[in-house]
C-alpha cells in the first residue's frame, strides 16, 4: 500500500500535469462559486443496506448508474431515506461505496477502525492497540481552506454524548493523534458563541495579553527538545490565532440570537437548539464548519423493547425481522436529523437565495452496516454547491474493487473505494484536492486499487 | 446518555467542584497556608546521579489536567473560593485521561483557557489574600506592590527560579498596563498572563542546559524539575513551601531526599484525592453517571416515570458517593490491593444497603444534597455499612462496578469479565473478530438465563479463544443482576456462577465473584498489573518496550511489599525513570 500526501495541485506546476483532473478543468471552467460552508452529520451503525438503497427504475446492480430522483415518489425513496424526498432535488445520493481501506487496516475494533477510515481515508494511528484517527478528518480539511482565521475554525457538536464508544470522546480529529473534543451539552454552546461577557478594560485588552503570551512561547523557542517543541508550536499558533479571533468576533454580528437553552440531556430538544444555534454561528459567519456526532439512539427513540440497540438489534440485520425494523427505524429517525439540517439552512435568506445555497451539507455514518460490514457504505450529500456539485442524482456503483472484505454474503468485492467520495466533498468546495490521502491500495492478488481521484457522476 | 458497550462510557470531567460538593477540601487550604517561597533560594546543586541500569522511554510534554489546574490555582492564591476552570474533555488512553498522545492543545481549550483565566483573576483580586503585597486598589505604592507581587509569582508559577530575562518581561508588561489601565486591571491582566504561560501550563523540562547526558542517552532532572513531577503526581498540584525548599536546597537531587519528601506528600491529604482520581479512572468510575436501569424490570413497583428517574438519579448518587467514602476508608485502614478485592467494608442508603444485604452503623452518616439537571435536588444519607462476606468481596463484588457494567434489563458477564481482563489483569482481550455472528444465530432457542444468551459466544469456535478468558472472570459475577443485588436465581433457574481463571499466576476454576476476588488478590499477575497501570498514570504515557526494566523493578518491589499502593508510589518516585529524562529511544 502507499500513501501520499494530500496532492495540492495549484502547488503542483511542476512536473505534475498528469495529475490535473479532467473534473478539475471541468470545474474551473463552470461559471458558479463553490459553497464557503460544511455541515457534517456522522451517525452511529452504519445502515440496512437493502432498506436503505434503491432501484426504481430496475437498474443492472452490477452496473454503475445514475438516475434522476426529481420524478420519484417518496416510496421510491426507499425506506430509510425516504424522509428526505422534500429534498431529493437538493441532495444526491451514492449508493456502493466501500471502506475499503479500512478492510485492510488491521483487525477487530470495527467501529473505531471505521470512525476513523470514513472520514480521513487514511489508516489509522494505532497507539496502544487502538485505532486512533492517522490524518485530519474531512470537516479539517475543509476548514484548513474555508475558515475565516479571524472567527471560530470550526465548532464540534455531539448529541447524546457522542458516538465514540469506548468513552474516546469524538471523531473529529485535527491530525494524527488530534481529537477535537465536542461540546455536548447546548448550554456550553450558547455560553462559548452569546455568552461573552461585559466590556471593560480586561476583555478589551485580551489581545495584549495574547501578544505577550506569543511572545512567551517565542523566547521558550529553540530551549525544548523538538518534540516538546512541536506541541508549544502548536499551542503558540492556538494562541495566536485567539488573538485573530477575538478581534474578529468583537466585529461579528448575529441577529436571531436565540435564548441561553434551560436543559441538557434531551436527544432530540439538544440536536434541536444545537441546530438553531449552529444555523445562526454560520449565518452571521461566526464559522463556516460543522460538524454533528449524532450518539447511539435508544431502544425508546425507536419504539423497540427495553435493552440496548447495539446489543440488542444491530448486529441481527440480516438474520431477525424486528432487529432489520429496528435499525431501519435507526435510519430513519437520523434522515429526519438530516432533513431538519436542511430545513434549518434554508429557511434562511440569503442575497438571493438562502444559507442553504452556500453549505454543503454531508451525513456520513461509521461502518456501512451494523452487522459491522464495512461495504455498501451510504452517504448522502447535499445543500449548496450547484455550480461545483450535480444534486438530485441517484448514483450506484456495483461491487467492483478486487477486495473481499468481511460481508454477510460472503461476496468476493467491495463497492468503490470512499476515498472517491471524501475527494469529491474537497472538489466541490473548490478544494484542489486529489487524493485523501491513501491513493491506492493493492489486494492479496497484489492487484492494484485506486482510491484516488473524485466521483466525476458528481461533480459538475 | 451513555453506550456501556464494551466497557466504555464517556469520560466523566475530572473536576474539583464536584468533590468539593461530597468531601471537604479545607485540608488543602491548610496544607498550602504556610506561602514561604519569596526568599531568594539559590539553584539547586548539581550532582549527577549515578547511573543506574534502568533505561526509561522518551519523556512526554505533560499539560496540566483541569483537575491539576484547579488544584494549583487553589494553592497559587490560597484560597477556593475561585471560579473552577473547566476545559473540553481529554480523551483517554487505557482510561486514562492524562495521556499526552491525545492531550494536543485545541482551539476550544485555548480559548476556554483564555476565557477561564479572566473569572479566576478577577476573583482572587475581589478577595486578595496574602498572595497580594497590597489592597487590591495598589495601596500607596501600586508599582512597587506589582513588581513585588509578580516577582513572587512568577516564580511560583513556574516552580523554579526565573531569569531576569523572565522577570522583566512580566513586569515590563505590567508597566504598560499599568500606564494606560491603572492597578487593578493592570494586575488582572499580568496574572492572566502568567497563568496562560506554557511554563505553567506545562511540565516544562529543559533538558542538558546544565546536566550532561547519560550513556543511555538520559539526562537527570533538576531539583525544581523533581519537584513540579512529585507534586503533580502525588498532589495534582504545585510543590508546597517545603518541597520548594528541599529543591533549592539540592535534596531532591538524591534518591533518599526525594524518598523522604514523598513519604512526607503521602501524609497530606491531598494524596488522597490524587488517588480518588487515579482510582476513577482506572476503575471507570465515570460509568456511574451513565447508568441507566429498566425500571419495568427492577422498580415495577413504582407508580410513573418521574418516581423511577427520581429513584435511578438517588440511585446514581448513592453509587457516586459510595465509590469515594470506600476508596477513601480503604486507604485509611488497608490500601493493599488485596485489600481493595476483598475487603467487605464499604458505605450505603438504606436502598443500596438492601441490594447488599449489608449490615448498616446508624451511628455514623454523611448526607449528601446535589442538583440533578439544574432542577431536582436530590438528598441520601450514607452509613457506613459491612457486607456479607459469603456474597461480597471488594471492588470488584460493589454496586459502583457491578452496575457500571450491566446493561439495563441484564447484567452483562461480558462488560464484567473485560473489565477484569484489561484493568486488573492488564491482558485485554482481542476485539471481537470481524465476523461476529449475531447471538440470535446461533441460540435457536430461547435462553433461559442469562449465561444461556451468552454462552453462545463461547460455543462458536471465532468467539472462543477470546471469551473463553473473558467469560471465566465474567460468569463468577452471574450472582448480581442490573442493581448489583445478590440473586440465587435467574429467571426462575438456579444461578450457575462458574468459571476460570487462565493466564494468569492463579489459574484454574473458580464459582462466584467472592472466591474470584479472592483469587485474585494474592495474584502476582494483578499486582503487576497494577503496577503498570500506576506508571502509566504516573508517566503520562504508555509504556514502551524501554521501560520493561524499570517497571519489572518496581512490580518486584510492589509485591515484596504485600502490594501496599502508597509504598508503590514512593518507589515510583524514587526511580530513575521518573528522576531522569530521556529524549529519544535506543
């Protein structure tokens, strides 16, 4: 397997005109900007692929495909999907992705393995026997470029305490090693973007004591070995970047700052106020990135037995009806999350459209299935972007990367490597970005994979 | 909400208002009242060690935990009344939440920092203490008072001796603010900026400016060095007077001096709380707060959902406090590790104690009052309480773990015998393979208890070699359902709590978790883990491969001294792992 770094193209005159995607060109040449704002949904156990996926039109499975959802009634959605036909003109839907790389990342700790592959694509940092996030998840990559260095970079939010199992806590990472950690509780939202306290001398003055602190962290320069040189590298940059932020906040302003939240602890009361807080941090750009963690939903939520979804349901998809209904209602009830995203975006106005033209909008899951199945994996992509992005498109791919992963049929190949799609997301944010960032990977035949370039049935 | 799969729960914040709510803190206020570090002290010496055979791994750039800045701005200005700094959870490794490969500074910490760091000055300077050479309006002389004052401060936030390089930047910024702001704001603002330094922030160690370096490529610390590691692993917090003394004074550069200061720290209370939060973590304490309990199978009884959240919220707190007035007393009258799987003293409600069938001393209480969701006040009083010894035996056999891992209709032997593998035992289990088949697979029948739902692990020939280790140590708790009560029958059947123990020193059957515990507590393979889990702490780091000999010392050391945890963490101390640093591996 090789990896590379993440290939910068406008960087790249030299010698690497090989790698100028046609897309790319493509493009460059449309008329339209790319959006300058990311929204991120990642839930828990992956999908019911059958329930999930659709095929209306009777389309070869074995066959890669593109179809037109603008004509689809809601049952031709497809069940898990299926409330998001409001919106099937403003997303699109890839159907036949595989985490491929992750297949080939070690073994066991399916979830983590695939937190971590699914939104970097690359392998992960094993520290301690755990898989650990290798690389900046997408929202970071994205951010590196979209976010304004004088506002917040990016805000991190979880509902229901996240969905890091083992009590790692989130899985957006900045880096290698670099987990960001989430704000959970919508109370500690409002306080950190509305709460700002009375002017007065003290806070008027913040940013000379940021200056002073640079200047600190300079004269301890040069004094440290460098590895404990990296990380005060990495704080100093932190505090310099505070002191951007804090003179660039002071000059934000937000209308529609809605009221402190009374409660924590409400799955859908948080999710809600954390929407409505985030819709109006992005609408009077105090951030341009987003991301949601949405936590494991309870048996309550979906109005199966007492127990433990996961324990319980998840992993029975594809041997027991009520486990396959359960997890069904699981996708569903975040395909309601996702089409509230929506709705939130686009209910405000925006120059001559709404906020929602200028985001784009993703929901990524952990593993594909909750069987632990890593192939098949969905994702739904939508919101602004027309001018880089086809939206209301059905795309499939068949089951056509020469590797066998762990699949309850047993089959001999996986969908299309997810390195395609997380390449596409970058594109279509104006991102030259061409590979993220493993770029081939070779199976036991010693056959080659790409994983590099976009989805080019997405881009327009 | 909280997944309890596999073990796992989110971190609970490692906060000092939330023990300050349950103990009292007013002996570290006494501990800290005796401010003696404004003399000028010289360097300390600068006798190198002698080289010793223990080889240690690279060192790792240690930040500050929020319970170690808490700690330490409590001691810094002496009092606790101070708005608490909270900062975004860190993310553990091995449960441990001060592991420096996940500890990265992020934006939202700096800026919680900076944000934090305004409440916390601005309340020391409402209430000055004694910290401060003047009123807090600067008095007749504000300048003078701002450079004496800060000349002592900076120097007791960064734990050593400072430059005049140093000096003069803190107070040459305090001029300036001073000029334009006037005394109070221009003091604010120099604090705020002291206590943002990566020099108080940060472990910082400079490593061969005055020592050279070791064959093996590691350097010894200097006295101050030593100093700031002690306290910061055996206090969460800065060095004391005394401590600052014997650094200046070259005794900390001996291993007798550093054994002698650290039997001394031991002595202060604030080991205990140190401990209480070693014991959190490698205990997974922070499952408490996440426990949830089906109340159709264990509070039928009760009439609505507000009388059950009620009674599972008391029922959290009681497990909460419980933890901490065990570990607290087992400390006091045992604090061996067998002690800690065995001992049959613990505290209890009137409820708890019925799920124990404890004996209660009504002589003794302490009630606890704690806002639960900002809304309900809950209040329980706890009794000390001696348990049955035919059904309990130590942590391990306590409502705080035995609920901690349950789901919320059944017990889970799964979460319980992982836990014993990876926590007391240091042999985690693989993860599950990647092809699980789905229980329900492989039952075809309906089980009848609930070791039947899960034995069917150990029947499929890829689960087997896994939870054959993890069933052995998880069928023994088979006695304790979802609340931890004593059951002789599950579902109408009678309980088969057998099991084995494998892999260890101490192998072969066992039945119930009281002679598991037992088993375990005169194992050497439970001592040595626990050592292992201590120097992870300690280090703020795993171990690596370099670290073999160092720890296989102190686990020899551990074992000869009947597992006696305080006298590990002298040894500990003592070592030449944690009095030297290394920069890179051989």
């Amino acid at each position: 397997m090789s990896v590379r770094r993440r290939n910068f193209l406008t960087a790249m005159g030299l010698g690497a005109g090989s790698l100028f995607l046609p897309s790319l060109s493509r493009r460059a040449r449309a008329s339209g900007t790319p959006p300058t704002r990311f929204v991120l949904m990642y839930s828990a156990q992956g999908t019911v692929p059958d329930r999930w996926s659709t095929n209306p039109t009777d389309q070869p499975a074995d066959h890669s495909w593109v179809e037109d959802m603008a004509g689809w009634s809601v049952g031709e959605m497809g069940e898990i999907l299926a409330p998001l036909h409001a919106y099937r003109s403003q997303i699109s839907v890839v159907d036949g992705l595989g985490l491929v790389s992750a297949e080939a990342d070690g073994s066991g700790f399916r979830h983590e393995r695939a937190q971590a592959h699914s939104l970097t694509g690359a392998n992960a940092a094993w520290v301690g026997g755990f898989p650990y996030a290798g690389d900046a998840t997408i929202d970071q990559v994205i951010a590196d470029v979209v976010a304004r260095p004088d506002r917040y970079r990016s805000l991190e939010l979880s509902v229901g305490g996240g969905l890091s199992y083992d009590g790692y806590g989130s899985v957006i990472y900045r880096g290698r090693n670099q987990p960001l950690p989430v704000i959970d509780d919508p109370r500690l939202l409002w306080d950190r973007l509305f709460g700002a306290g009375m002017n007065g001398p003290i806070q008027d003055n913040q940013a000379s004591v940021l200056d002073a602190l640079s200047e600190r962290y300079g004269a301890l320069a040069g004094q440290l070995n460098p590895v404990d040189q990296q990380k005060l590298d990495a704080h100093r940059e932190l505090v310099h970047a505070l002191e951007a932020q804090i003179v660039g906040l002071a000059e934000a302003v937000c209308d529609d700052v809605p009221a402190r939240p009374q409660t924590h602890g409400d799955y859908d009361t948080d999710f809600a106020a954390q929407l409505g807080m985030a819709t109006v941090a992005l609408s009077c750009d105090l951030t341009r990135v987003v991301s949601f963690q949405m936590g494991q939903l309870t048996n309550a939520q979906l109005g199966a037995p007492p127990g433990d979804v996961h324990a319980d349901f998840a992993h029975g998809i594809y041997d027991s009806q009520e486990a396959s209904d359960v997890m069904t209602a699981y996708g569903n009830y975040h395909a309601s999350h996702f089409a509230q995203i929506l709705a939130a975006l686009e209910a405000v106005p925006e120059g001559e459209g709404t906020l929602l033209d200028s985001t784009l909008v993703v929901w990524m899951s952990e593993m594909a299935d909750s069987w632990h199945g890593f192939d098949r994996y969905p994702v739904v992509v939508g919101g602004g972007g027309g001018a880089c992005l086809r939206l209301g498109r059905y795309v499939h791919f068949p089951r056509s990367t020469p590797y066998q992963g762990l699949q309850y049929d047993q089959y001999p190949t996986m969908g299309l490597p997810h390195q395609r799609f997380l390449v596409s997301l970058c594109q279509a944010m104006g991102l030259p970005i061409n590979a993220m960032p493993i770029t081939e990977l070779y199976n036991a035949m010693g056959e080659r994979i790409d994983c590099s370039g976009p989805i080019t049935e997405l881009l327009a | 909400m909280t997944s309890l799969l596999r073990g796992g729960g989110r971190p609970r914040r490692p906060a000092a208002p939330t023990l300050a709510s349950l103990l009292v803190l007013a002996s570290l206020l006494v501990a800290a009242s005796s401010l003696a570090c404004s003399e000028d002290v010289s360097p300390p010496s600068e006798a190198p060690l002698e080289a010793g055979p223990a080889v240690t791994a690279p060192t790792a750039l240690h930040r500050l935990t929020q319970t170690q800045l808490n700690y330490t701005l409590q001691d810094l200005f002496l009092t606790t009344e101070l708005p608490a700094v909270e900062l975004p959870p860190d993310i553990p490794v091995h449960g441990f939440s001060n592991n420096a490969v996940t500890r990265q500074a992020s934006p939202f910490l700096v800026e919680s920092l900076q944000r934090d760091m305004q409440a916390v000055t601005a309340a020391a300077m409402d209430a000055p203490g004694p910290w401060l050479d003047c009123t807090s309006d600067g008095g007749s002389d504000p300048v003078a008072c701002g450079h004496s004052t800060l000349d002592r401060m900076i120097r007791r936030a960064f734990r050593r001796q400072v430059s005049q390089d140093e000096l003069s930047w803190i107070l040459g910024r305090f001029d300036q603010w001073y000029a334009s702001l006037g005394f109070r704001p221009a003091m604010e603002l120099a604090l705020q900026t002291l206590l943002q330094t990566p020099d108080f922030l940060y472990i910082v160690e400079q490593p061969g400016l005055d020592a050279a370096e070791g064959a093996d490529g590691s350097t010894p610390l200097s006295g101050w060095e030593v100093a700031s590691r002690m306290s910061y692993f055996l206090w969460d917090s800065m060095p004391d007077a005394e401590l600052f003394r014997a650094a200046a004074a070259g005794e900390l550069d001996a291993e007798a001096g550093v054994r002698a200061q650290a039997e001394r720290m031991l002595a202060n209370s604030r080991a205990d709380f140190m401990l209480l939060h070693f014991f959190e973590q490698w205990l997974a304490a922070d499952l408490i707060e996440g426990i949830v309990i089906d109340p159709e199978t264990y509070f039928s009884e009760l009439e609505d959902e507000e009388e059950s959240g009620g009674k599972i919220a008391a029922f959290r707190l009681a497990l909460d406090a419980e933890f901490e007035l065990f570990l607290r007393d087992f400390m006091r009258d045992d604090g061996t590790l067998a002690g800690l799987l065995t001992t049959r003293q613990t505290w209890a409600t009137e409820d708890t104690a019925d799920y124990y069938n404890a004996t209660l001393d009504t002589s003794r209480s302490i009630t606890i009052s704690k806002f639960v969701g900002m809304v309900d006040v809950h209040e329980i009083t706890m009794y000390p309480a001696t348990l049955p010894a035919d059904q309990r035996a130590g942590f391990l056999t306590s409502l705080p773990f035995l609920v901690g891992h349950a789901h919320p209709v059944f017990p889970s032997p799964v979460l319980r015998g992982v836990f014993v593998r990876e926590r007391i035992l240091c042999q985690p289990p693989g993860s599950p393979p990647d092809d699980v088949p789905p229980i329900e697979e492989l039952e075809g029948m309906e089980p009848k208890t609930n070791r039947d739902r899960y034995s069917a692990h150990s029947n499929n020939p890829a689960c087997s070699v896994c939870h054959e280790a993890i069933d052995g140590v998880g069928f023994p708790f088979e006695h304790y359902d979802s609340l931890g009560a004593w059951r002789d029958q599950d579902n109408g059947y009678p309980v088969d709590a057998s099991g084995a123990v494998l892999g260890t020193d101490v192998d072969g059957p066992v039945n119930g978790a009281v002679e598991l515990s037992e088993r375990l507590a005169t194992s050497r393979t439970a001592h040595d883990c626990m050592v292992k889990q201590m120097y992870r702490y300690a280090m703020h780091r795993n171990e690596a491969p370099d670290d073999k000999d160092s720890i296989a010392a102190l686990q020899e050391a551990f074992w000869r001294d009947g597992g006696r945890i305080e006298g590990m963490l002298v040894e500990i101390v003592a070592s030449e792992a944690f009095r030297t640093r290394r920069e890179k591996s051989q």
